[in-house]
C-alpha cells in the first residue's frame, strides 16, 4: 500500500507532457522523488529518535549508552518506528 500512489503519479505525469519529453519528466520526478524523500528521511527519523528515546543512543562497543533508561524510552522507539 506504501507504493500504490507512484503509478499514479507516473500516469499524470506522462499524461502531461509531450511523448518527446515523458523520459526527461519521469527522471526529473524520480530525482524529485528521491531528493525530497530519501536524502532527508534518514536524518529526520533520527531527530525524532533523538528526541522521543535520547538514553537509546548506540556506543563504540556496539551497546546502549544507558540501557536501563534506554527500556524505559521504549515507547519513543515504537513511536519512531511507527512512523
């Protein structure tokens, strides 16, 4: 269901424009797509973890920086992650 709107759009956006120029318009939407979407949605999660769950941070060692405090930001981690 994530992904049903992308046909959609490829649809319009083929629809509206000239037959010469559809290649040009597909890859200008899926540079669009993927500078809106996938450069800055790593580091907004990240703030939002940062903010809901601070004490779950990850140290050198590849443990939790607290974890006792960390299990009681769990609900921060599910609300990120729902998102």
């Amino acid at each position: 269901a994530l992904f049903t709107a992308q046909s959609g759009i490829l649809m319009t956006v083929m629809m509206s424009v000239d037959t010469a120029h559809r290649s040009n318009a597909i890859a200008f939407t899926t540079f669009c797509t993927h500078l809106l979407g996938d450069v800055p949605a790593p580091i907004l999660f990240g703030l939002l973890k940062n903010h809901l769950a601070p004490a779950c941070n990850i140290v050198g060692s590849g443990s939790f920086e607290n974890p006792e405090q960390c299990r009681e930001q769990h609900g921060g981690i599910r609300t990120t992650l729902a998102v």
